[in-house]
C-alpha cells in the first residue's frame, strides 16, 4: 500500500474515533438524536475530512441504517440500547466504527459484541479465512447467551467504496476468502436476544446513487446535482438542501437511480448490540485505524 493511502485510512480512523467517543458522550435520556447526528456530522466536516455516510442511530431492537429525519423528534429514553456507527472518509479512502451505548441494564450484551470484535481481530492476519473470524464471532456471542445476526457482516473497503468483498461473518463458515496483506475490512459484530435475523422495516432515510442516466424531472435533476460530489456515498434525506426531496427520491428510486436503504432489525421487543473497527492488513497482524 502507498505511504499516502495508508496514512489517509489512518488520519479518517483517528476523526472517526474521536468523533464516535463524542457522539457517544451526548447519548442520554431525554436528548434528541437529531442533536446528536448534526453534532457528529459537523464535527467530521469541522476536521476538514467528509463524511463516509450519514450516522447511523439505532435503537434497541434496530440494528442498522436509521438515522434522523430532517424534523426528527424522537430523544434517546431510558432502557435504550443505542448503536452509533459512522463513516469519514479522507480523499475517499474510509474509516467505518460503530459502538454501543447501554442506557439500561444489559451489560453483557454489550460485551458479546465488544468481545467478539477485539478477538477476531486478535486473530487478522494473512491467511486467515473469513470462516475462522465468523467462528470467533459466533462463540464469543453465543457463550454468553446471545445470537450473532447471520445476514449481517463485515465488510471490505476501498475508495469511496464502503462494502465490498471479503464479507467477514458473524457466524461460523467453512473456508471462504482468505486475508491478504493491504487489504482493509471492517469487523463488525452484532449479538442479539431476538433471533438472529434482521428484516426490512418499513422506514427509509438513507440512499445512494447506483447509476447515471438522465432524468426529465426538475425536482429530480436538482437532487442529483445536491449529491453530485458525494462520488456515490451514501446521504440521508435531512441533509439534501431541499424543501421537498420525496417526490424526487420516490421517482429516483423508481428509475433505479438511487437506491433506498431500509432500517434492518430482528424481532420487536428485542435488543442488538454492535461494534466495529476498521483495519489494515499487515504482514504479521494489523493495524486497527479507528482504535
């Protein structure tokens, strides 16, 4: 990897950091997750760096892509458990870390999580399989008594590319890809007292550009050229500079222009728990960026 890339994946890990501990400072009952969002938005601007995609805010049985609506309302209560996870990127090149807030009292669920995440990554080094890190996930949540989701992974990454392969699973797999030097992925556990299995609801507040192709609608050409520097990162709907996106979005979505994430979560009445840290790949171990 070239000096300059290294040192941008490490300069967008250390704002990620800093930024994900502030975030998580403000996080108590009877505060707006708005507040917090726009607090974290602008600071990662503040740095100079960009923002990899709008802060995800998830709570108690959401286990991720909610985020703030433009006049959001809802405060953080007590007995939530919180999941901030959010992206800066610095030239494209991105830092993705998540954690957990408890603002009632399961602390072992957040360990489940926590733990399986610094122990898989113990383990990261050339010739590792994915299958093996899915292994640790796994026994880690599920020795205390908890579910890893299986349909959510972790991720590699690259420029101003925020998922791509290896895909790291929370659970058990033979084989599967195996870690090389320079790669960068992020781990990302998720351990769960519901099933295991997260589905679509209903709510979207978060889109990307999938593809180009020209649009008739003034509304929708407007919100193209909105986001037209994003180089297809994701954006939410309360940051577009627009007094009524939906028509445009729906339209959008419809062209398959943009495409619409759903909030992910397993069961109501459940809680999920999430960390995550991005890391290089080195010849021996690696390096943790957002660390």
């Amino acid at each position: 990897m070239k000096e300059e890339i290294f040192e941008s994946y490490c300069e967008a890990g250390r704002v990620a950091a800093k930024v994900l501990r502030h975030g998580a400072s403000m996080v108590r009952a009877g505060v707006a997750l708005l507040d917090v969002a726009e607090t974290v938005e602008d600071q990662i601007l503040q740095s100079g760096l960009g923002i990899a995609f709008p802060i995800n805010i998830s709570l108690n049985a959401d286990a991720a892509h909610d985020t703030p609506s433009p006049h959001d309302d809802r405060l953080f209560a007590e007995g939530d458990m919180v999941k901030l996870d959010l992206g800066v990127h610095c030239d494209g090149y991105i830092a993705d870390t998540a954690l957990t807030i408890d603002l009632g009292s399961q602390p072992l669920l957040v360990e489940a999580s926590q733990t399986a995440r610094d122990n898989a990554i113990a383990q990261v080094k050339p010739g590792i399989s994915i299958g093996e890190l899915g292994a640790i996930v796994q026994h880690e949540i599920e020795s205390r008594g908890y579910k890893p989701i299986a349909n959510l992974t972790g991720h590699g990454l690259d420029r101003y590319t925020l998922h791509m392969g290896p895909n790291v699973p929370n659970i058990k797999m033979n084989g599967g890809a195996e870690l090389e030097a320079d790669m960068v992925i992020a781990i990302e556990p998720f351990a769960s007292t519901g099933t295991g299995h997260v589905s679509d609801r209903s709510r979207i507040e978060i889109y990307k550009q999938i593809e180009k192709k020209p649009v008739r609608m003034p509304a929708a050409r407007k919100l193209l050229k909105n986001i037209e520097d994003n180089n297809g990162l994701p954006f939410a709907r309360r940051q577009l500079e627009l007094k009524k996106p939906d028509l445009a979005l729906r339209s959008l979505c419809r062209e398959g222009i943009l495409y619409g994430f759903p909030v992910l979560g397993d069961i109501l009445g459940s809680y999920v728990s999430q960390f995550e840290h991005t890391l290089i790949v080195t010849e021996d171990g690696c390096i943790v960026t957002t660390a």
